[in-house]
C-alpha cells in the first residue's frame, strides 16, 4: 500500500507565488526522501495540482502540514488517498 497525496492550486496562484516557495519547499521533500517515507513527487503539467506518493500516510500527512506550499497559501486543498502499487520496481 503507498500513499497519494495531491495538491490543487490556482495557475495564476503558482504562477505568482512558486518561484519564492520552491527552495523551502524542495528542502522538504528532500527530508523525506532521505528519510525513505517520500518516494516520487511532481506537479502536473497544467499547473492545476501536484503528487506525491509515500510510504505511510503518517509521512505524507506530515508533509503536507509543513510544507511551505500549504503553510503559504499556494496550495488551496489537498487530500490524500490509499493507492494499490500494481506493477512495483525492485
């Protein structure tokens, strides 16, 4: 079982405030990717959201609580969902 946490934002809300929030927000998910909890990260092309999968929910609600794009308002809401991993690497 992983764990899929997704962003939605505003394009205008990204287009305005990513560029000042990244540096802190990509020390983050390096935390916890260090950490093994984070395991792929991305926003989606559109600029409309982004995703992360975890390996406990425990990790990705922690991440999300602290994470500079949440804590800024650049994140308008977020959830995230129990997800079945079909085809897994080695």
């Amino acid at each position: 079982m992983k764990y899929v946490l997704v962003y939605e934002t505003d394009p205008d809300e990204v287009a305005a405030k990513a560029a000042e929030l990244f540096p802190a927000h990509q020390a983050r998910w390096h935390e916890f990717r260090e950490s093994g909890s984070l395991l792929l990260i991305g926003p989606f092309t559109d600029r409309t959201g982004a995703m992360a999968v975890f390996t406990t929910r425990t990790a990705a609600e922690e991440f999300a609580a602290g994470d500079p794009f949440v804590l800024h308002g650049l994140v308008r809401n977020w959830h995230i969902r129990e997800w079945l991993e079909a085809i897994a690497t080695p």
